[in-house]
C-alpha cells in the first residue's frame, strides 16, 4: 500500500505499463506494412500483454505485469494492447484467445505466450530470454 502511495505521488520513480496503440507499435517495436523481415525498432526488449477489460485470467495477470515493470524498469519496456480496441494489431499476430504475451528481445525472434503463466515463469522468461541472464 506504501508503495502504491508513493508511486502515485512520485509517477516518474519507476515505469508503468504503457497501453500501445497499433501505430505505435509500427513506431515503437515494427513496422509491417514497410517492412519484410523482422527488426525490432528499440533498444530494450519489452513484453506486449494482450488483454480484453472482461478477461478474468487477463485481470489476474495485470498486477503482475504492473510489478514486473517496476522490478525491471530500465531494463525491460512493458506494454498492454486491448484486442477489442487494437484490432488490427491483434489480427498480425493472430490473437484468438487471451491473455497472450508477446516477448520481443532487442536482437532475435520474438516469442508469443498463450495463456496465464505464474510469475515466477514470466521472470524467467524474462531474464532468460530477454536479458540473456543465467545462460551461462
């Protein structure tokens, strides 16, 4: 609750789960409709969660998310994309069920998630996978 408060009083301590619109995910992350082959645009990798309001797994997943880009600020860029309101975003990625999580590395393929993973998963995808720590 402590935190909560400070959060809101001091909004620029940590980075907040950004909601990303279909362009800017074509400025953000990829153009497709320029561009052929996969190059991600930013230069820290970021999870995509797509959500819908009414989704319940989908409401259990968003305090995790909301956590995680606090325990990772500065490194990883969290984003949500609501399949009713972007369309079009979901349809490139071929969204039929929810939550589905996108994890895109600065270098390499992204990854797409079906389904509610616990949280100690998503920080093990997201260490491993993302940043690349404990693959030695």
């Amino acid at each position: 609750m402590f935190v909560l408060c400070l959060m809101a009083v001091f909004p620029m301590m940590a980075e907040d789960v950004v909601y990303l619109t279909t362009e800017q995910f074509k400025s953000r992350i990829f153009d497709y409709e320029n561009a052929r082959e996969w190059k991600y645009k930013g230069n820290k990798p970021c999870v995509i969660d797509f959500y819908t309001t009414w989704c319940g797994p989908c409401k259990r997943l968003a305090p995790i998310m909301e956590e995680l880009s606090q325990a990772y600020c500065g490194d990883v860029v969290f984003y949500k994309a609501d399949t009713e309101r972007e369309r079009t975003l979901a349809h490139i990625f071929g969204i039929n069920s929810i939550p589905q999580v996108l994890y895109i590395p600065v270098e390499g393929k992204p990854m797409l998630l079906k389904g509610l993973y616990p949280k100690e998963d998503i920080v093990r995808i997201i260490d491993e996978f993302l940043l690349k720590k404990g693959n030695d």
